[in-house]
C-alpha cells in the first residue's frame, strides 16, 4: 500500500520529516509521497496526488478523518478487484466526542445534512457525494478527465463523469465502512453553506 500526501506549500518550507518518519515506521509494505501542489485548490491537489500515486485503485481521504474499521480500505477496494464497480463510496459521520453538549446542539443542522448526502450516495443510480472514502480506479479517473479544479464538489463532480461514462451499475456503496471525520469542521462551516451544497447536489443530479 502506498500513502500519498497532497498539500499546498508555501515558498521556503518544508514538510516536517517526524510525520514522512512515522508513516514509514507503520509498516515495511508502507510507501509514502509526499506531492507539494504549486497553487492552491483541494481539486487541484487531489488530482496531483492521484496522477503521482503507483496503484491501480485510489482511495481518496482527508487529513482530520479515519475509517471506522480496520478493513475499510479492503471492503472499499473489494468490489473493484473482482471487476463488480469502477468506483465505491461509503458513509460519513462526525467525531461528536470531541464537542460539548453545546456544541452538539449547534451542529444539528450540519449533522443532518451530511446523513442526507448519506441517504443519497446510497441510492444506486445517484454519484458518491463525499469525496473522503471514495475509491475508484486510475484507468476511470484518467478516461473522465480527473478532478475538477474547483473550490468544492470536486468529488461529486468527478463521480458524476465516472458513473454517466460507466453506467450506475458499477458503482458500489459499502454500508459496513464508515469515514468518521472532525466535528471541528462542521463548527468551521456556516449551516447556510452545508444546506447550499446538499441543493447543488440534488440540483446537479437531477437536472
């Protein structure tokens, strides 16, 4: 297995050599690359981790998230190996340990919103919504034209062009994973904007 580290980088800094040092501690069949993005854009960083990576399939993830077992990474691959999906999607929840009462209270909206987007990536004939978690293979990321370089949606829009090209029926939900991410960010995001994207999603869909 490889890991690949996309970032941006300001001029005259470097990557702090303790993190390259653990991840490469983890195991002897563990690579990991660290790819420097030279302009921002989560799009546009995404696509130069995927076109640098060496592996066949692609499992995109985000820096404040991990999975909920340790076989995520298998079960998501899985359907792809045995030639059943190009792409593969699973669910997404936050990490409300680390928030007080209040704080939970607050998030309500957000939480509700991000079980919604849930709720339609399971539905087989609508594209994965939620980039972190999404698996697909190299050879269909290349064949749709990768990432968009856009300031979000890149995931949704990326599963759009790989399922309108391969036919839903070769995407697949894995319902036993799940992707539990940083409640911080839902404190970070304004509910208006989370609502705004759960309606360009619809919008986009079902247009």
């Amino acid at each position: 297995m490889e890991i690949v580290i996309s970032d941006f980088f300001e001029k005259g800094l470097t990557y702090p050599n303790p993190t390259i040092n653990s991840l490469g501690a983890i195991g002897t069949n563990l690579s990991v690359q660290i790819v420097h993005a030279d302009k921002r854009g989560i799009g546009y960083g995404r696509h130069l981790g995927v076109m640098k990576a060496r592996g066949d399939i692609i499992v995109n993830f985000d820096a404040d998230s991990y999975f909920s077992t340790l076989t995520a990474i298998e079960d998501l691959c899985e359907p792809i190996m045995r030639g059943l999906a190009v792409i593969t999607c699973c669910d997404s929840i936050f990490n409300t340990r680390e928030l007080t009462e209040d704080e939970i209270r607050s998030i309500s909206m957000v939480s509700s919103v991000l079980n919604h987007l849930n709720g339609m990536q399971r539905n087989p004939f609508f594209p994965p919504c939620l980039e972190a978690g999404m698996t697909f293979t190299k050879e269909a990321y290349k064949f749709v034209g990768g990432f968009s370089d856009v300031s979000q949606y890149e995931g949704f829009l990326l599963a759009s062009k790989i399922i309108h090209a391969y036919t839903p029926q070769m995407k697949a939900h894995i319902p036993n994973v799940q992707v539990v991410t940083s409640a911080r960010r839902a404190l970070a995001s304004a509910t208006k904007g989370l609502v705004q994207a759960y309606g360009n999603y619809s919008q986009a869909a079902y247009r």
